[in-house]
C-alpha cells in the first residue's frame, strides 16, 4: 500500500471511529485535528471525496461532513489488526463470569448470551446443537431438478431429519432419469443407517442392471455425494439476550418492532447465524451481506462455540450497522473461545 493509500485508510478509519462514537457526520476539519496525517484540511477533503465516488463514505447533506457507508464500514472491518482488545472492566467482568460459571449446558449457554449483552449494550444469540444420531435410519432419497444439469440431493432420516447437497451433472439430465435414479437409491439405502451409507455409498451392480448409461451414472454420482456428506447438527435451544437493548441502539420505532419481532420469531436469525459461520463469515452488514430486508439496518457478528473439533454450538450479536466492530468481535470471539474451553473440559 503507497502512502497515499494509508493516508486513506487512515481517514476512513478515523471516521468510521468518530461516527461510531459520536453518530454525527465527520468533517475534514475535525480529520485532520485529530488522525495526525501532517497534511491540510483541503488534502483531506480532497481525499474524503475520493472516497465519497468510491463508494466508502457519504455525505449526508451538502455542508455537512461524511458518513461511512456499509462498503465503508466493510472496508474497516477487514483490515482491522485484530478484532480489539477488552476494556479493563469488562476483562474483569468476563474473567469473574467463568471462573464462577457451573451448571448444565442450556444455562451456561444462557448466562453466556446476557454476559454479551451486558458487555456490549447490543442483543446476542447463543444456539446449541446436538451432534447427529448416525445411526439413525435413511427414510427416503430424493433426487430433484433444479436445472438441466443440476439437481438438489434430500435424504430424509428417520428421526424426521433432512440433508440436502447440490450437484452438477455432466450433461443434461432429465426428470425420468432422476426419478429412476431416486427409485434406485432408495432401494439400496432405505432401512440403513446414514452413518453406514456414509462409510459405504458404492451401489451394489445388481441395483444398475439393465439401467441407461447416463442413470448409472447418476447414481453413482448422487451416491458419491451423499457418501461425503457432512453430518449436521440438530438445533437443540436458542437463548436471546439483551432484547431491551434494541430500543437504546435504533432510532426508529418501526425498526425496532420488527428487530424485536425478528429476535422473538429466532428463526431467521438462526439461520443468518448458521449460514454465516458455514461460510466463515464473523461480521455481516447490512442486507447486502445477510441478506434479510428486516434487518437492512442491522449487523451481525458471530463465533462458533467447538468441543472436540465439533462445533456443538453458535454465538451472535445483533446490533447497528454503526456498532463498535472491535469491541463486539473482541467479546465475542472470546466468550465463544472460554465457552468452548469450558464445554470441552466438562465433556472430557
């Protein structure tokens, strides 16, 4: 990065900060008082309007200073050095936590959401799962069409569980081979364990007699696919924290019923959670990242909760796209990392 560029990101920092902490726009003036760059005002303004088209700020009115926008807050978050350091009070606060904290996993998990809300003044999930049952039985395969060379994979287990995996064919594939070829599987895996067909997914020769070329080939493809699939986990209980933090961290009554609707439904929520650990997101912003229009206003910041190298459970935080990033993935990251430790001595 040339020095123009850390010039930059040092002024997107610095507003990103200012507005976090004051939620007033930020102008070049109080910049360049405060960021020590040694350059002008005018260079700063000029550097904020380049910004400004690139789409990292924005200015609210004409004579007003910049805002961050959900690029801009994006921006800061990814090159952040670390994710921040706890203030003394709340190290003490979290170190007394644990070295108190006993009871059964639901209530640890609970107290652990509060703990979060309390730390940080935003609401908090905490989930736990419970790992699969490989034993259980396979209740039915399904192979559906998506597309002319796509289809979705959904194993239904006897304990009412269901899997689902994408997969690409080769070629075009039509609805009568995926029904012949979900015909097949389920009278090869239907009555076995899931963990069994996992172990073993190659389909005996005598199931693909007298088959076409292209079921055969569906079949042991679809096979392959569901012999690799991850176990999931059961969604066991979901603790919500901090619900009456909503109304101090919004300005606007309607966004704040539908944040509080969406917190009392958990659902959606959960699922934002779970899809964002998946894909080894910490910090989502805005619609743009988790993809719900309820929360276009909202951020999210999560960590896996991981006993064993299995993760048995989830954390998150819900607040203002104007939240405290370092701050909020510092608690996070470290009540999901104690939490983790704790589970994992009491398991062994």
């Amino acid at each position: 990065m040339n020095p123009v560029e850390e010039r930059r990101l040092a002024i997107l920092n610095t507003i990103v900060e200012e507005y976090i902490d004051t939620a007033q726009p930020v102008s070049s003036v109080h910049v360049a008082q405060i960021a020590q760059l040694n350059v002008s005002p005018a260079t700063v303004r000029s550097d904020m309007a380049i910004l400004d088209r690139e789409g990292f700020l924005v200015q609210p009115h004409t004579s007003a200073g910049r805002t961050p926008t959900e690029r801009g807050y994006r921006f800061y978050v990814d090159h952040l050095d670390r994710p921040g350091t706890l203030f003394p009070d709340q190290r003490h606060t979290l170190q007394k936590f644990f070295s108190h904290l006993h009871g059964e996993v639901d209530q640890l998990l609970e107290r652990s959401a509060n703990l979060i809300a309390r730390l940080t003044d935003y609401s908090s999930v905490a989930i736990r799962y419970a790992k699969q049952d490989q034993s259980t039985p396979v209740r039915s395969v399904q192979v559906v069409g998506m597309s002319e060379r796509s289809g979705l994979i959904v194993v239904v287990l006897g304990n009412g569980t269901v899997q689902t995996e994408d997969i690409e064919f080769e070629y075009d594939i039509s609805e009568a081979t995926l029904s012949e070829t979900s015909s097949i599987l389920n009278k090869h895996m239907v009555g076995k364990s899931f963990n069994a067909i996992r172990s073993n997914g190659k389909i005996p020769i005598g199931h693909l007699a007298h088959t076409d070329s292209r079921v055969t080939d569906a079949v042991n493809s679809v096979a392959l696919k569901i012999a690799n699939m991850h176990p999931i986990n059961n969604r066991e209980h979901v603790f919500i924290g901090g619900s009456s933090h909503v109304a101090d961290a919004f300005d606007a009554i309607d966004s704040i019923r539908m944040i509080l609707s969406m917190l009392e439904q958990q659902l959606v929520l959960v699922d934002i959670i779970e899809r964002m650990i998946d894909n080894g997101m910490s910090v989502a912003i805005g619609t743009g990242e988790h993809g719900n229009a309820v929360l276009a206003d909202c951020a999210l910041v999560v960590a896996p909760i991981e006993v064993d190298s299995h993760q048995a459970g989830s954390l998150g935080l819900l607040g203002p796209i104007r939240m405290n990033y370092p701050m909020a993935l510092a608690v996070v990251t470290e009540v999901g990392a104690r939490l983790s430790e704790r589970l994992g001595s009491d398991a062994g």
